[in-house]
C-alpha cells in the first residue's frame, strides 16, 4: 500500500512539472527510439543481402587454379583447371549433384544502334540449376550445343534492359566482341549485390567461349554442388584428393588449386553483418547514457528545491527508505515514460525509412525488450545517487533550507 501511497505522489510532482518532466525523458525518447531504428535498420540490411547470397546456393562449392596464399590474392599459375578436371571431379567424387566450368571475361555486345559492356559467362548446361537462375522465357543451352560450341546465348535481366529495353529478345542475334550469337533464352532478375550484379551477363556454351570468344583452354573455376551441405567438408577433402592425383603433384608438393566453401562465406559475412548491427546498436545506446545523465541532472535539481518538503517528511516519522523509493520511483517513472514513447518513435521511424527508402527493415521483439529494458535499468541507475542523496539529507538542515 505504501508503494502505491508513493507512486501517487512521484506521478503527481511529474505531472506538476510536465515541460520539465518532458525535456528530462527527451533523452530517453531519442535513445530508445535511435536503439530500436538503427538494430532495425541493420537486421534488414543484413537480411537482404543474405537473402540475396543464398540465390546463388549455399551449398556450392568452387574450384580455382593456383594457389591461394591470402584471402584475395591468388599466385602460381592460373591455367591449371581444364574441361577435363571438372569432367573427372564429376565422375568421381560421390555426394555431388553437378559439377559446372566456367570462363569469364568482359566484352562489348551491340544490338541495333545500342550497345553495353557486360560480363560474357561460358558455362556448362548445368550452371543455371547450380547458381539458382531461372529461365524468364525461353532454354538454356544443352549439352549437345555446348559439344558443337553453338554461337547461342542466354541474357541477363540487367542487359535485357540495356540492349532491347524490356523487349522480346527470343531469336534476336547480337553481337559479342564483333562475333554474332542468338538469344535462346532470358533469366529472372536476382537482384544486384552492392559489388556485383548477377543479372548484367550472358551465358554462352563453355566451348564456345574457349574457342571463339576468349582463346583459351583451361577454364577460371569450376563449381560443384552438393547434395547435402553437412557434405561439405567430405567433398572438399574429396576433390582435393581427386584432382592431386590427376595433377600428379607429389606428397610434398602444395595443390596448384584452391577450394573455396560458399557456406564458409556466408557464415563469414553473416558475422561481419551481425558485429555491424550491434555496432550501430551500440552507439545509438550512447543516447540513452546521455538521456540517463539528464534524468541524474533534474532529480538532482527536484531533491535540492524540496529540501524542505523531506525535511518536513522525515521530521513527521518518514523513514529514510522511503524517501529513497520516492525519488527513486520519480526516476524510474521517467525512464519508463521516454522508454514507451521512444519504442513507439523507433518503430514509426523504422517504418518510414522502409516505406520512403526502399530499404527492407526489421523490428524484431529482442530489440524492443532490450531497448525499453535498458532505458528502465538507466532509470533506476542514474536516479540511485539523487534518490540517496535525499533520504540522507539532515532533517534539521533540511528544515532551515532556503
């Protein structure tokens, strides 16, 4: 009964002075309200880029040639993958459900009077299944037409748009690097990662690319997908060994290869995206700290101008304790008021920047809890020192206060 006797009297100096009572939990509002917009701005960011990774398989394994000495930088030689290993990986490492080669490069198209750059992709008749592209209109390529290296591609979104604008390319012939090939097929946009946009390139038949486009007859990378991605590791040692052997490289000898992991990548990213977020959760929480060190500030000010008023209470048998919980309350009442209000901001804003920006944003129950809860916790924190400073004021001093 007595809490609630001192809830009514802290409620009651609170609604007396709203403007202050306002300014004080401004703090607050704009802490919780930055916590939860920020958490949710870089959850969304870290959703859709996932997102956008997993459309090319978390389950992909790549094969690159030469040796790997860090983690972007490649050394030795650089043509020590054939259509021949890919075919040899395919026979005989078990778990797999394909394998795809490839070469890429960059080149001119033309059509008509228009024109782009754009990244010219040779693949085997499997690359689509494995890299998650779906046909829009049209085929992809078979493995008869990749055999008699057919000048035929298929056509990203993003060059669908530069070269025909939108039209029905089915039949067209453009130009590659001068070369003439006809448009078989189109594929559905993935979307573009900040680095790379998978929609703006042609796929063309493996051999093809080797043998009239590019000049060459090693291949860049190969991919291999597994069947289950808890295989993965067992591939990899599986291909490692496989192509050691065909390579005919020595026990001491290192690989003229390199295996990269996709789910490795992801996990790595996922991280990076997480420590991120909480980055930004993290300064945003600063606010809060400032919003706290003005509810310390106010309470401070509110117990010096009722010096008296305690004075009177504890010269009338209050106890220490329960002027400690009135100030107290005061304090937490506050941080609770800005915390609601600033959850309620936080939200309004998060939704705002998703509507206006175009930008995908999360507001998960975890972020609301930790942001309220912490605007509360800060409450009671910076409230504790003018809470105890009164009800261990003096009652005579208290009493002959001016």
């Amino acid at each position: 009964m007595l809490i609630w006797v001192l809830f009514k009297m802290a409620l009651r100096s609170l609604v007396t002075h709203k403007l202050r009572t306002f300014l004080t939990a401004l703090g607050i509002i704009i802490g919780v309200a930055s916590v939860i917009s920020m958490i949710s701005i870089g959850e969304g960011a870290r959703n859709q880029t996932q997102s956008t990774i997993s459309k090319f398989g978390t389950n992909i394994i790549t094969i690159k040639p030469g040796q790997q000495k860090s983690r972007h930088v490649t050394t030795g030689k650089v043509d020590t993958l054939t259509l021949d290993d890919a075919n040899f990986v395919k026979e005989n490492i078990p778990l797999i459900t394909g394998v795809a080669a490839q070469v890429y490069r960059s080149a001119q198209l033309k059509f008509e009077n228009k024109n782009t750059n754009t990244t010219v992709r040779g693949t085997g008749a499997s690359y689509a299944r494995l890299a998650n592209f779906e046909m829009d209109r049209g085929r992809y390529f078979n493995a008869e037409e990749i055999r008699s290296a057919k000048r035929i591609c298929v056509v990203g979104s993003t060059v669908l748009k530069n070269l025909f604008e939108n039209r029905n390319p089915l039949g067209k012939t453009i130009k590659v690097d001068g070369k003439n090939f006809l448009v078989i097929g189109t594929t559905v946009s993935k979307g573009a990662l900040s680095w790379f946009d998978p929609d703006d390139q042609i796929f063309i038949p493996i051999t093809t690319a080797q043998k009239r486009v590019f000049g060459m007859d090693h291949v860049q990378s190969i991919d291999v997908q597994a069947g289950k991605i808890e295989d993965l590791e067992i591939i990899i040692e599986d291909i490692t060994r496989v192509l050691r052997q065909k390579h005919d490289i020595a026990e001491d000898k290192d690989d003229d290869f390199y295996v990269q992991n996709s789910a490795q990548f992801l996990r790595s990213w996922e991280d990076s995206a997480k420590t991120f977020t909480y980055l930004l959760g993290g300064i945003a929480a600063i606010s809060l700290m400032v919003g706290g060190i003005g509810i310390m500030n106010i309470m401070l000010v509110s117990v010096t101008e009722r010096t008296r008023e305690i004075g009177i209470r504890k010269a009338i048998g209050a106890k220490k304790k329960e002027i400690l919980e009135q100030f107290l309350i005061e304090s937490v009442l506050i941080s609770f008021l800005g915390g609601g209000i600033g959850v309620l901001v936080g939200i309004g804003i998060s939704r705002v920047v998703s509507g206006l920006g175009d930008w995908e944003t999360v507001v998960s129950t975890q972020s609301i809890l930790l942001a309220f809860g912490f605007s509360v916790a800060i409450g009671v924190f910076f409230g504790f020192y003018p809470a105890n400073k009164a009800a261990n004021l003096n009652p005579i001093d208290a009493l002959r206060y001016e």
